[in-house]
C-alpha cells in the first residue's frame, strides 16, 4: 500500500562534525544523489543547503517509497561516493573515518538524522528561511545575502534562478 508523506525538514551532519562538506567535490555528490532520487521519481527537494559539516533538506517522499529506502539510498549512495573520492584524492582524511563497526569499515554521516515533517504552511516556511539564512550566519560568512550562496536553493526562490533543475517550488 502507498504512503503518503508530508514534506520533511531533514537536517543530517557528517560525523564527529567535521567539515568534509567544505570540498566542492563532496558538495557535488550531495548534489548528484540529489538529482538522482528526483529523476527516478522517489522524491522531490523544495529547498536545500550544503553547509561545511551539515545538510539541511525539505523533501517530499513520494509515493511507493517508505522514508528509509529514500533516506537509505541517499546516506548509501553519498558516503559510497565520499569513500571513493577521499581514496583516491586524499587517504589521510578518509582515515578520519575510520569506524570499523561491524557493517563498515568507514561513517560519513551521524546517527539519527533530525528529521521533522511539515505539516503546516508557516512551520514549512520556517524551516525555509532557516536553511537559506544559513551560509549568512556570523559561525559560517558563507555569503552576505542567502541568493550569493552557490550550495543551496535559495537563488531559486528569491531570484527564479534555477541551476538544480530537479528542484519544485514548494507551492507547485
């Protein structure tokens, strides 16, 4: 039987905090699991930002899909990609990873993923302006105006400009 689920705000963070979201490349398999779970229809991102050690997501699973196999593929599918390129690029952070835990032998992600759904308008958009005020935060001076920060959905909403095609406007 298919679900039906709300949005989700879903904020998950690389382990122990560190900051493996700074490389661009990382950004870019974030970016591609993305992509890949939109087109093969599994759900759909309204908004997003890749931060230095965080992602904050508003996603919808879609229908025929349980919130674990969408979630799992992506945690999979990133930290794969993340072992790959670290192996090949730079061994002595991929050391850092290094967990050895029975199904493992490497964490990209922690634990339990905050995960919260939205179910009303105002909490969504919330949630929304929190993830695209992000990169402004005195901690992060990523950009000075939310639209200037390249990671993230945020030039899509306040601009129209859309470079991540696989992205919905909330309210479609």
């Amino acid at each position: 039987m298919p679900l039906n689920y709300y949005p989700e705000f879903l904020t998950a963070t690389i382990l122990r905090w560190q900051h493996l979201l700074k490389d661009d490349s990382c950004k870019h398999i974030i970016v591609d699991s993305l992509e890949w779970l939109v087109t093969n229809k599994k759900c759909k991102v309204y908004a997003f930002v890749i931060m230095p050690n965080h992602i904050h997501l508003i996603w919808k699973i879609l229908d025929g899909f349980t919130m674990q196999e969408v979630q799992g593929a992506f945690f999979s599918f990133t930290a794969h990609e993340f072992k790959k390129h670290l192996k090949k690029n730079n061994k002595r952070v991929l050391s850092e990873y290094f967990v050895n835990d029975g199904d493992r032998m490497h964490q990209f992600w922690e634990r339990d993923s905050l995960v919260k759904e939205c179910f009303t308008q105002r909490f969504t958009e919330q949630k929304m302006e929190y993830t695209h005020q992000n990169p402004c935060k005195p901690q992060w001076n990523l950009a000075t105006l939310p639209e200037e920060y390249r990671w993230s959905s945020a030039a899509f909403y306040f601009n129209g400009d859309n470079k991540f095609e696989w992205l919905s406007h909330i309210n479609e």
